[in-house]
C-alpha cells in the first residue's frame, strides 16, 4: 500500500466531522509525501466545497492583502534574501493543535508556518527575491491580529580609515539628550541629534548612502579633540542597524574636516581588540631650557617598555620603537615616536603614572601641548 492509499481513510475522517479549506488538509499530510503543495493535495484529498475552514478561517484566501503590506513595507529597501514570521490568533492554533492531536498528526507544519510557507512563495515570485530562514537580508514580521506588518533589516559592517584635517574635532559625538543615545523621534532614531565629530560626519553620510537607524562605532585608538590625525588615517568598524541598502560606492570619501579612506563591507567587528602601533609628533614645552644634546637622552626610551598604570591601577607596558626630536626654541621642542596603541601622550610627557615620562627623562617640567597621529598601524 502506498504513502498516499495510508492517509486517505485518515483524511475522511477528518473532513467528515471539520470543514478544512485545501490549504490546511494538504499540509497535515504534504510532508509525509514529500510534497510541495499543500493546496493541490489538499484540493485532491477534499471531497467536498466548503464555506469557511474550520481551522484557519480562511486565511489563506486573502494573503493577496498581506503580501501588499509586504510590498509597501519593502518598497525602499534593497536586499537579496527575506524570511516570513507571523503574529497570529490563539484560537487558529488552539484548533490547529486540536486537529493534529485528535488524529495523531506529527512532525507536520503549523498553521502559522503553513502561511508563512505561502505568503514567502507569493511574495518570491513577484519580487524575485529567495527566501533564506537561516540568515536573511531582511525579516518580516506580520501581525494578523492589527493587520500590520513591521521589517527588519540585517544590520551591515563597514571598515574604513578617517583623516581629521582641522583641530577642535571630537573622535566621538555626543548622545541625544532626550533619549540618552536609545533613538527617538527627535534624533530621527539615530540616537545622535547632532553630527560634529568624526563619529556624527561618518555616520551622517551611511545614514545619506545607506538609510539606517543607529551607527555603531568600534574605534582603534582616539585622539585629543584638538589632535590631527593623518597620513591614511585611523582605522575603524561601524555597524548600520536596519539599513535600506546593503552596498553602495563608497570607497574614499571627503566630508570637510574629514576624509574617509577604504570604505568597504566586511563581515563583521573584530572581536578581541586589534594591536596597533601609532606614530605620533606631539610639540612640547619645558620649564627650564633644552639643547639637542639633553633631547639625547630620549633615546633611552627604546631599551624598555614604558609602564603605565590606568585610573583602577592596572599594570601595562607600551613599547616605543622608534624616537626623533627636532629643538624649535630654547623652551619647545617637537618628539616624534613610533608606539604600541594606547599609550597615553599627555600623562607621558609629565609622567603622570606613566615611568619613564618624559619629564623625569630630561629632568625638567614638561607639557604637551598638543600631538598629532602621522599614521596608524594595524599589526
């Protein structure tokens, strides 16, 4: 006896005691046949016309409405690939369980993933797009309850450098006051109301080429507000939350004071920090005068790791691999050094926890007054 000649007496004595539509009596049986369609089983197993199913109360003859909420939803995004989640009623599983359980039915679709399964095909075919449940571009979610249908986007990475061209730029921008960096109507969701840094510059431009609602930044070292970073810039990772677009030509891009290098996709964050080393000038006074000979001195400085301790006292030390010193009067003078990432310019030069500083090296009070990133080195 065949897969099918088992089910029939199963499939009349359902449709003897429930009118199901063609659509629900098919999928109760589609898998054990190793079938695609549950509506052209279903229209074969069922004797009779019916009014209304018993079960899904005749859903699914008016996916033609959901699937136009989808389309409206998706109008403005690009993407490949979707899946299909529903929000529907209890009482369409309640009697959708009831029928599985009364006649034994088991490892069959639900009702909810039985529409899904439709709907993703309907919509398939007019867009072209593929239905991908393990990791899709966008996800829809229908809820049948208010008749509404929300999209999520996959958030995207991207990789690049940025060059800080002018002084008094901050790295990162300030968070929205009124929802803390959350996202709300006031910040356009972005939860950045302004875009005065480096962070609000890049991000404004993914927000103009992208769409999206929140940038999420993963910086490779920072900088004073009042520091130059330049050379090809300082790398960086950012994550576009809900994204209309999944690509676009970017690649180097100018947003004055700022310039952008080697914008591109990538799969995703580094998920240990990455080590880097950083060239860095940074312009220095001293309380008593200073010649080339003392600034000699400051080749000490790549015989042993510089040790710092951070504010909760934690230990590290920070290489320097390289130093240069050029004299601009009897009280300035310019350090140009070659470093581990992190070391802290400022603290470094008074010897602020920091041994040796640059002070205790020349025997004399020193300031930076400011200092600038030459190039940065990812290893």
């Amino acid at each position: 006896m065949s897969n099918y000649q088992k089910i029939i007496p199963i499939a009349n004595k359902i449709t003897r005691k429930y009118d199901l539509c063609d659509h629900c009596l098919g999928r109760l049986f589609s898998k054990q046949l190793h079938l695609t369609s549950n509506k052209l089983l279903g229209k074969k197993l069922n004797p009779k016309s019916i009014k209304k199913c018993y079960v899904c109360k005749n859903l699914f003859d008016n996916l033609d409405h959901f699937l136009k909420l989808m389309l409206d939803a998706s109008a403005d995004y690009s993407f490949k690939t979707f899946s299909v989640g529903f929000m529907i009623k209890p009482s369409i599983v309640d009697r959708d369980d009831l029928i599985r359980s009364l006649y034994k039915l088991k490892g069959i679709d639900s009702v909810k993933a039985g529409i899904a399964k439709e709907l993703g095909k309907l919509y398939s075919k007019k867009t072209k797009k593929m239905i991908d449940h393990l990791d899709p571009d966008v996800t829809f979610t229908i809820n049948l309850k208010d008749e509404s249908c929300e999209l999520r986007s996959k958030y995207i990475t991207l990789s690049g450098r940025y060059a800080k061209l002018e002084r008094g730029f901050s790295q990162k921008q300030k968070p929205c006051d009124n929802c803390s960096g959350k996202g709300c109507r006031v910040c356009d969701f972005h939860g950045i109301a302004e875009f005065d840094s480096v962070e609000g510059v890049i991000s404004k431009l993914l927000f103009q080429k992208l769409g999206g609602t929140t940038a999420k930044f993963t910086w490779i070292g920072g900088e004073d507000k009042s520091s130059l970073v330049l050379g090809d810039g300082r790398p960086f990772f950012v994550k576009i939350l809900n994204p209309n677009k999944r690509n676009a030509k970017l690649s180097n891009v100018t947003a004055d004071p700022i310039k952008i290098n080697h914008l591109k996709l990538v799969r995703g964050s580094p998920k240990k920090p990455l080590k880097f080393n950083s060239t860095i000038s940074a312009r220095i006074s001293t309380e008593s005068q200073i010649d080339s000979k003392s600034l000699k001195k400051l080749k000490v400085l790549t015989s042993n790791p510089v040790v710092v301790y951070d504010k909760s006292g934690k230990r590290s030390e920070k290489k320097i691999f390289d130093v240069r010193y050029k004299t601009s009067s009897k009280n300035m003078f310019t350090l140009i050094i070659k470093a581990e990432g992190g070391l802290p310019i400022k603290r470094f030069v008074i010897g602020d926890d920091i041994t040796p500083g640059i002070s205790k090296i020349l025997d004399t009070q020193c300031v930076c007054m400011e200092f600038d990133f030459l190039e940065v080195e990812v290893q």
